[in-house]
C-alpha cells in the first residue's frame, strides 16, 4: 500500500463498553448517547449483501471524510443530522475509545429516516441498466431507445426504491413513493435529492471523477426535513475515473466493485460464508478508496 497501516486504521467491529450500543449495520456501528447518536464507520465491506469476512484498511475512515466533505457543501441545498466530527469534544467517555472513533466517527441528531431510498442516476448501470433493456425504462420513467450500457442521460433521473431489512431493495415508482410519504414530501426530497446530484456532479467531474448514480437517505428531525446516513460515497455512488469513461461497458470505479468482479471470477454463489480475499484484493480495493478521497477532497485520509 501507498499508505502505511496501523492497528487503529482496521476496526472490523467496535467495542465500546459503556456506551449504549443500538445496531450493527452493514458497514456502521451506532451507539445512542442521549441527545444523539453516535455512528462509527467501520472498515467491514459488504459484497452481493454478504459482510466479507476482512475489512477494507482506511474505508470507513474514506467514507466518514468523504460524507462529512458533501455535508458542509450541501447545507446550501438542505440541512443535514451532522453536530460533530470532533469525537473528542464530546464527552470523556468518547475520549477514552478515541483510538477507534477518530476519523470514522461522527455525533448526529436523532432524525426519523423517511421508508425510501432516494436515488439519483445521470448514467445508465447496474439495476437501472438491467431495468432498461428489458423495458426501455427505469423505475417507470421512460427513457429515449438506442441507449447502451453506461450511457449517459438527457437528464439526471429520480429513481427510488424501498429499503430492505433483508435481501435487496426494490425500485419503485414516483407515484409510489408519493404513496409512502404523501405527495408533498416525495416532491420536496426529489428536488432536493436532485439538486444534491447535479452540484456534486459539477465539483467532482472538475476533479476527474463521474457521479453515475448516488443513494441518499432523508429523515425528519422534528418539522424539518433533513439529510441522514451518508452521503455522495464510493459505498453510496457509483465513481468512475472520468478519464477513461467509455459508454457500452462496465466503467472502473473507485469502490468495491473490484472486490464483486474478483468474487464473480471465483463463482462466489453470493450467500455467506464469504470466501477470504487475497492481500492483493484488500490493498487495491483500500486504494481505491482512497484515491476517491484525494481526488474529491485533495487530502490524504487522516
């Protein structure tokens, strides 16, 4: 690696006795402090929704940096659940586990997730790619004929899916979503999500890097409708080297999209135990990574 690792750059799980400990998600631990939540990111990776059994060095360090980079410039567009990054202000408490939380850690309001996922594509890939072919449209929304794999799009669309407890979710409808959340919600996050979409796209292409589709979650906080979870990462997005973007293929990717096309090359039959991943795996996928990140931001990981 580029990068040297240290012990306090892998965290696969946190262990914060103490503290009220509320889920373990895929990738992010959180624990409730009262007034807020604590959410640690930590370096798990999940592939075809199986946790991999190695963590990713410096991932959930990349994907805290890189949301908290997206949350200071989107309070333009939307307010958003973030109150610190600075763990260490908090409480002494949080000080005594400063060696796992650094970095990866961020204190939140308690928000009200909304039941959708809110998703943005300016290109055509994965699901939406797969929904094109067999019906020329995406989540409902028709789209020109003639367009082929990682095509880009007249217009960014909105195209949101549930959220699945377990298994995938599932793309769904405008009219539907109008349906979960009432017609003036649904109006609002898909402006707003869009809105989000259209400034990153502008500030990440100017660093060499294409937002194809992005996954966003909004939440209520009480009358307020606000950003929540993460936002605009290689964990969230689709990020591609803009450099070598060729529409009628798969693009590369800064994210673990390297990992999925290893395990396909092995025949992974994409339910768990997931195999072990050669060093060679874990080091590229933890550059790539990080190379979001510099590109993004201009700084190392930290």
């Amino acid at each position: 690696m580029t990068q040297d690792v240290k012990e306090t750059d892998v965290v696969h799980e946190t262990s914060l006795p103490g503290l009220n400990f509320v889920r373990r998600g895929k990738v992010r631990d959180i624990y409730d402090l009262g007034e807020h939540f604590l959410i640690v990111a930590t370096d798990r990776l999940s592939a075809f929704d199986v946790i991999l059994p190695q963590p990713i060095p410096f991932k959930g360090k990349v994907l805290t940096q890189i949301s908290n980079y997206w949350f200071g410039i989107m309070r333009e567009v939307i307010p958003n659940h973030l109150v610190t990054s600075d763990i260490e202000q908090v409480s002494s408490s949080l000080r005594t586990y400063r060696e796992q939380l650094i970095g990866r850690s961020i204190v939140v309001k308690k928000a009200k997730p909304l039941p959708v996922e809110c998703i943005v594509r300016g290109y055509l890939s994965g699901s939406g790619w797969n929904e094109y072919r067999e019906s020329g449209s995406v989540c409902g929304i028709r789209l020109p004929g003639g367009l082929i794999e990682s095509s880009r799009l007249p217009e960014p669309i909105f195209t949101p899916s549930t959220k699945a407890d377990v298994g995938h979710d599932e793309n769904i409808t405008f009219e539907r979503t109008v349906s979960m959340v009432g017609k003036e919600v649904a109006y609002k996050i898909r402006e707003a999500a869009l809105s989000i979409y259209r400034l990153s796209c502008r500030i990440a292409e100017e660093r060499g890097i294409i937002i194809a589709d992005t996954k966003m979650e909004f939440g209520w906080f009480g009358d307020a409708l606000i950003l929540i979870d993460e936002l605009l990462t290689p964990d969230s997005s689709r990020f591609w080297p803009k450099a070598s973007y060729q529409p009628g293929k798969a693009q590369e990717s800064f994210d673990k999209q390297y990992v999925r096309d290893y395990l396909l090359s092995i025949n992974f039959n994409k339910r768990p135990p997931a195999p072990m991943l050669p060093p060679g795996i874990i080091e590229k996928t933890s550059e790539l990574y990080r190379e979001a990140l510099r590109r993004l931001t201009g700084k190392e990981v930290a």
